[in-house]
C-alpha cells in the first residue's frame, strides 16, 4: 500500500481508538514527530503501525504520551503573567466576586496552578473554580497530582511563591501545597469539541493552535469565544494572534489577551472532532 494511503489508515484507526482526529492537525508538522515513532517502534510504515495500536493497549498508551506536545513551565512567558496578576484578574475580581476559569490543553499544571497562586495572592477568601483539561489520560493524572515537578518547571517561581506554595522533595522535585491545589478541577477534554462549560470569565489557551490547521482554529476559536461570558478574557500563546478577532467579537486589550465584547451576535461553527497538543 503506497504511504500517503497507509498514514490515512492511521488517521482512521487513532480516530476510533483514541478519538483524535489527526486531520485537525497540520499533516506536515505532525508526520515529521510521528516518523520518528514508527521508526522506534520498528514498525514498516504506517499501515504496520496501525495493526500495533490495534492489537497492544501499551503502544497506545505510548503513542498518547509522544503524541501530546508537553513543553511547559510555571508562569511561562512571564511578561504576559504579570500583565495578567497586574491588569487583567484585578479587573475581572472587580466585575465578580469569584473567578470562573478555563485552562484549556493544560498539560501537566504548571497553567493552572501558576493562575491559582495569583489568585490565592489577590483574593484569597474568594471561591474561585479553575478547569484543567487536557486530552491524554496520563496528563490528565500528572495535573491532577500536582507533583514531580523539575527545577526547569519552577524556574520562573520567585523564591517567596516556591515557599508559600510548594513543598520540595528530598529528591529535589516540586509539589503544588494543598491549599492552591485545590482551587484546580481537572478533567479529560478534546479540545476542539464543546467545552466543559460556559460562562467563563477567563479562557487560558496557549502554544497549541500553532500544531492546527486553519479550519481547526476556526472552529477552536469559536469554541473559546462561545465559552466566554461577554466582558470575558481570552489570554493565547505569547507567539500567538487570533487573526480573526474582531469577527469573533474579540478586542485585543494587550499582547496575548483578548476580550469578548459585552453584546456579540455569536454563530457557533459545526463542531469539529480533534485532540490537544
């Protein structure tokens, strides 16, 4: 069977299996990371690989794991987290006694758990709810822990957070303390499909648009937009620009953020199947 037909038959069987659709996601990009996977598997090409993930729950497993794209750290692009601690929460706390939140593709935490510590700092008798959610089961158990963090993970923590919201291990490895972790709900969620809820006043997704193709962030986009309440802030990757913004009913307030306008005649997309990172 030529190539290009046994990477379509792939494309079927992670659909039915896993339940990604790898059609969302940019074929170039994604064939150069998988190729490297069929080739340490010893698989003949991707039609062989196939017949493995429909045999062996392990090279599931495993492609889930290579798969999900797991770059992350605390507080990452720092400059857009205190634009968000400084402008964007106090703002929003102003407008609502306790924040509604979505961390969208939150891979291992270090989203989430860096916006609850902001949070437990500006407002901290508040109730706020943050939703994790990511598509791979193991992610999803790693954030839900809140542990064996790395130096690298925490090396945006000033000192001070690291002693009031972490404890360190003998071994050297990090754990998010109790009383942050618990502003945190995390679930397992594919990105492109309807969200785990509405009425967010904040919307975290960032550094995984890029591995889409144009469709799939459009209807990522109208997803996020939907899920927002209007006045609600939508804060994207530090490299990335939501293009049709203002079609969404979004304006820019500074570099990653966006907010939904107060009155949006909103047309959701059809829905779309695909995974995260």
């Amino acid at each position: 069977m030529p190539e290009d037909l046994g990477y379509i038959q792939f494309q079927k069987t992670v659909q039915r299996i896993i339940g990604v659709d790898l059609a969302s996601y940019r074929q170039g990009q994604m064939k150069r990371r998988l190729d490297a996977l069929v080739q340490r598997v010893g698989a003949n090409g991707y039609l062989e690989y196939s017949k493995m993930l429909e045999k062996d729950p392990k090279r599931v497993q495993e492609f889930r794991d290579y798969f999900t794209i797991n770059v992350t750290e605390f507080f990452r692009d720092a400059d857009r987290f205190r634009f968000l601690e400084q402008k964007v929460l106090p703002e929003l706390l102003q407008q609502r006694r306790a924040l509604k939140i979505w961390s969208a593709a939150c891979s291992i935490g270090a989203e989430p758990y860096s916006v609850a510590i902001q949070l437990k700092e500006l407002a901290p008798t508040l109730s706020h709810k943050i939703i994790a959610t990511d598509v791979d089961v193991t992610i999803v158990e790693r954030c839900r822990r809140a542990d064996k963090y790395i130096p690298a993970d925490v090396k945006n923590v000033t000192p001070a957070r690291l002693q009031k919201a972490f404890t360190q291990s003998p071994e050297g490895m990090y754990a998010v303390k109790p009383e942050v972790r618990q502003l945190v709900e995390v679930k397992l969620h594919n990105l492109l499909t309807k969200p785990p809820a509405e009425g967010f006043d904040l919307i975290l997704c960032r550094n995984v648009v890029i591995y889409f193709t144009d469709d799939a962030k459009a209807s990522l986009y109208n997803h996020l937009v939907g899920a927002l309440r209007p006045g609600g802030i939508l804060f994207v990757g530090g490299t990335e620009m939501v293009a049709s913004a203002h079609q969404l009913g979004l304006n820019s307030i500074g570099p990653s953020f966006y907010r939904k306008e107060e009155a949006v005649a909103f047309k959701p997309r059809p829905r779309m199947v695909a995974g995260a990172r």
